[in-house]
C-alpha cells in the first residue's frame, strides 16, 4: 500500500475514534448519571470535560509538533486516550470520571491536532482536498455515529461502561500500527531546538476553561450570579492577557501571522461560525424524537441516520471535485444550503412526518459535506510546510470551540422559552420526558434553529472576503514557500 494510504488509514481510524467519543456520552448520560449517583451540575460536566481536555492542548500540540515532529505525539497521543477510555469505564464516582474524561480528551485533542498535518505532508496537492475529506469525514462521522452507537450499546448491552471499554482493544491495535506505520517527515528527522510558551499555553486554557463555566452557569442556572459575573471577568482578563503575551512573545504560541493569509483566515473564521450553528443540531435532533416523539434512544440514533448517509455521500465527493476545481463554489453552497436547512429544521413540530425531517436532515447533511472537506483543504493547502502543525492547531481549536460553544448556546436560547428546572434536567440527561412542558420545549427547539440558521449564514462573509483560492494558485504559493523564493 502507498505510504499516503497508510497515512490516511490510520490517521482517519483515530479521528473516527475520537469523534465517536466526543457525541457518545450524550444519549447514555442518564444511565450514566443514575449509576453514579450524580446530580445535574455533574452530569453535564461528563459530557463537557473531553471536549475541554481536547481544546485545551490543540494549540500546545500544534507547537510542540512543529519543533519536535509529529509521529511521537501521534502515537503518545492514540496511547493517552485509550487509557483514558479504559480508566474512564472503570471509574467509581462522578469525580473520577470528569478527570478521566479529560484524560481522553488530551489524548483525542492530540490525534486531531496530528492527523491533518501528517495527511498534509504525506499526501500529493493535487490529491490534497481528497485525502483530507476522508479524514475529516472520519472525525464528523464518528461525533454522528456516536449517538447512534450509544443506543445500540445500551439497548444490547445495558452498561454504559461497555461505551468506553469498546475503544480500548481498538485503541491499543492503534497505537502499535500508529507507531509502525507513520514516517517522520525529512525536515522532523533531527530535532529542532526552540522555546515553548508556557505562559500562552495557561491563560489560553484558563480562557477556555472559563469561558465554558460561563455558558453552563448562564444556560443551566447552576451557581449564582457571582459566579457567572466573576468567570465572565476571568474569561476577558485571560483573553487579554493571552493576547498581549501573544504579541510579544519571540516564539509565541500562535503564529498570527497566519491570519494574515486570506484564504486561512476567512477559512477559520467561516469553519468558527458554522461549528457553533451545527455543533448542536443533532443534540437537539436527539431531543426532537426522544422528548417530544417519545421514541427510545435506540429509535433516535436509527432515524438520525439519512443525515450520516448525506454527509458520507457528499464529503469524499466534494473533496475529490474541489482536487479539481476551485474550493469556492463548494464552500459557499455548503454554507447557503446548511443555513436553509437549519430554517427548515425551526419549521418542525410534534405533528410533522418523518419523511419530512428526513429530507430535511439529507438537505443538511449534503450541506456539510459541501463545505467541510473543501473548507479544510483551503486552510492547510494556504499555510506553509513548516507551520502545518499549529495551523492545524488553529483550525481545530476554532471548530471544536464552535462546537462546544453550539452547545451550550443552544440550551441557553431554550431557557429562554423552558423553565430552568426542566432545561436542567434536559441538559444532565435525567429528563425522559416533557409532560405539559412538550409545547414550550418545541418553541424553544424552534428558537434555537433559528439562531442557528442565523449564525451560520454570517459564514457566507469570510467564505467569500477570502478569494477563490485556485488550486493551480495554491500548490505555485506552496511551491514558493518551499523553496524559499
């Protein structure tokens, strides 16, 4: 097998993984919930606390990658997240599992951040958007499936444990073919000596952190106003001064002058929007047929299906035609049609067929395949050989902080419409039904699409401001760059 297949197989197997993980938690979180004796503010941080771990090393991983190589981190990082998965399946109380929680999610933070830049490096330009389609499918695909397959674990097994010990015999194949499969780029093989920016890398995770504390207490009304106020504070503090330390420092962090190339730029800015419109669209789908259909969780996942069955159709294709053709036409469909389809979504209610939100969900899922794999391609082919590890870094930590934001947004908007005693529940995974408070909580549904829908069209803007980023323009830039003209 070609050497960039190899890449590209073991690269997409751990992505998958680490997408199933970040969505599978979510429908067995009641179980998960009762089984620990845990209270609301508890389960929701189960489910927060691997996106957390992954966001806060993206960009310390992208760095260190750039100086030391990436197939050492590749392989550490496969290795740090099944035994986070394996630590997580047997922990005994709520507390244990956060933290192991956050184990995992370092571990899948540091397989996404690598995954792009080794895929990057081993694969031909003209090949690029193909390559790089398939492995960002792995990873959309598995934050998708991982509803699906939480279901069918619960429904044939019956122990959420079994949602983490499944990743650890994969893990531990994956590890040991990571290590025999993946070369170390020429320019890696010798390590390069530079700093590393401690202080950047802390006030960026307290920024994160803190941000994320702000949008649980504001959206589930756990804490007090105090709180609220004084992480609101901490968040802008942290940001400033991360900024600032940024700008000064010799070997920063983030090299921001990368936002200073167009096509990278409006790429990130345009992938930031539209993870914050669907990073929460199949969490509210979930809601939809569970709480106001009243089907099982098996019964959900199954019928979220023809969004995965689009999205599996539309990735690898519109990578293989953007190879092809230019990014641009790709990545504003996607962007217009997604934004159409969220609209659509806010027109559902309780009477509404199936074949109708079925369509509607095909609509959206051509949508993202539309714009994601083209999308990804515009940013890595615009960035420099040398600095495909924390481009890739950036790239990451704005989607999944998109993502995460999604989240908590969207429950933030319900709350608006939903009593916050309910959103609660709802949140933690603890509500399995909705009563006289059915007709609200679709309202809320409604609402949130909307703003969704709203958010993502703001995508249209960077998508076009960047240019049309031909690819014959992209490799002779490219080509530039590496020759030091």
């Amino acid at each position: 097998m070609q050497y960039k297949w190899t890449v590209l197989t073991v690269t997409t197997i751990g992505v998958l993984m680490a997408g199933i993980d970040a969505r599978i938690v979510i429908i067995g979180l009641p179980q998960v919930i009762s089984a620990l004796k845990a209270d609301a503010e508890q389960g929701i941080w189960i489910n927060q606390a691997y996106m957390l771990g992954a966001i806060s090393v993206f960009l310390l991983i992208g760095r260190l990658t750039d100086l030391f190589g990436r197939k050492r981190f590749y392989v550490s990082g496969f290795a740090i997240f099944t035994v986070g998965s394996a630590l997580t399946s047997l922990a005994m109380d709520p507390y244990q599992v956060v933290f192991f929680r956050i184990i995992q999610g370092i571990g899948a933070g540091v397989i996404i951040t690598n995954s792009i830049a080794i895929i990057t490096d081993a694969t031909p330009k003209n090949q690029l958007s193909f390559s790089l389609s398939v492995n960002n499918l792995g990873f959309r695909a598995g934050a998708m499936a991982g509803l699906t397959l939480s279901g069918i674990i619960l429904s044939f097994i019956g122990d959420w444990r079994a949602l983490f010990y499944v990743n650890v015999p994969i893990g531990i194949i994956g590890t040991i073919w990571a290590h025999k499969a993946i070369k170390e780029p020429p320019n890696h093989n010798h390590v390069t000596r530079g700093c590393m920016d401690w202080i950047g890398f802390v006030t960026f995770t307290t920024f994160i952190t803190s941000l994320l504390l702000v949008m649980t207490f504001a959206a589930y009304g756990i804490g007090s106003q105090i709180l609220t106020l004084s992480f609101s504070v901490l968040t802008i503090a942290s940001f400033i001064v991360f900024l600032a330390h940024e700008n000064r420092c010799p070997k920063p962090l983030v090299d921001f002058s990368l936002f200073r190339i167009r096509e990278f730029s409006g790429g990130i800015f345009a992938l930031l929007l539209n993870g914050i419109a669907w990073g929460a669209v199949l969490l509210l789908l979930s809601f939809y047929f569970q709480l106001v259909l009243g089907y099982s969780p098996f019964e959900a996942g199954v019928r979220i299906i023809p969004f995965d069955i689009a999205f599996l159709i539309a990735g690898p294709l519109s990578g293989w035609l953007c190879d092809k053709f230019s990014h641009h036409p790709f990545t504003i469909s996607g962007i217009i049609l997604s934004s159409i389809s969220l609209y659509l979504f806010s027109t559902l209610n309780a009477g509404s067929s199936y074949f109708t939100v079925a369509v509607y969900m095909v609509l959206f899922g051509v949508a993202m395949g539309l714009f994601s794999s083209p999308n990804m391609s515009s940013v890595m082919s615009a960035v420099p050989p040398d600095r495909r590890g924390i481009g890739s870094a950036v790239r990451s930590t704005f989607l999944n902080v998109g993502m995460a934001f999604s989240l908590n947004l969207a429950i933030l908007i319900i709350s608006f419409t939903v009593p916050y005693a309910v959103v609660s529940q709802i949140a933690s995974g603890s509500a399995t039904s909705l009563a006289a408070d059915k007709v609200l909580f679709m309202q809320g549904l409604q609402s949130a699409y909307l703003w969704l829908a709203a958010l993502n069209a703001l995508a249209i803007i960077p998508s076009v401001l960047r240019g049309r980023g031909s690819k014959a323009k992209t490799v002779l830039l490219t080509a530039e760059v590496e020759t030091g003209q």
